[in-house]
C-alpha cells in the first residue's frame, strides 16, 4: 500500500511548511489528485487517517480535489477532455489524444492555517 507512503511524505512536506511559519496549526491539507496519478483516492484517505491518529495532525482535515483526464486535440486544436479513462479521444471530436494535459497531478495546492 503505498499511499501510506505518500500520506507520510504529505504530512511530512506540511510539518516543514509549519514549522517555516514559526509552527503554525495546520487544520487542513489540500491536495490536487489526478485520475491517472496511480494514486487510489479510498486508500489514501484511510492512510491519512492512520498516519495522524495521534500527534500534532490528528485533527488535520484531508482536502481532495480530483482532477479528471483532459489532453491536447490536435484536430480541435484545444485543451479537450477525453471520453473515458480506456478512451483517450477528445470527447468533441473523437481524436487520439496523445499529450495529456491533465489527470497525472499529485500535488498539495494548499494549507489551511490556524
């Protein structure tokens, strides 16, 4: 499971990030989570939940954005969302998408400070 991991270095990334701003509370972490991370969003919560059952995070809120799939058209010449995960084709015109723009994001966009 290595969205234990992943909850380990989110927490870890947040506890530097406080203690820059002279260790501040951190209430909430929020987190951008793209279908094609490899990330399965379920197990990464519970993960959260383990990883700060007890010490300064446990009352820390996890905040996820999902960010679905979307590639570059070279037909439509535009940023495009694609049909499905098993169908990377623009959604308008039915293309191949071969550049995908969005949907891999793993990222913390935000703490929420006490």
């Amino acid at each position: 499971m290595h969205e234990l991991s992943i909850a380990l270095s989110i927490l870890e990334l947040a506890e530097r990030e406080s203690e820059r701003r002279g260790g501040a509370h951190i209430e909430a972490i929020y987190l951008r989570l793209g279908v094609l991370s490899g990330v399965v969003k379920e197990a990464l919560v519970s993960a959260f939940q383990l990883a700060t059952e007890r010490g300064a995070f446990e009352a820390c809120r996890l905040v996820i954005e999902e960010i679905s799939i979307s590639g570059y058209c070279a037909n439509c010449r535009a940023e495009k969302p694609v049909h499905s995960l098993q169908c990377l084709a623009c959604a308008d015109c039915g293309t191949p998408v071969y550049q995908i723009v969005h949907g891999k994001e793993l990222e913390i966009s935000a703490l929420e400070l006490a």
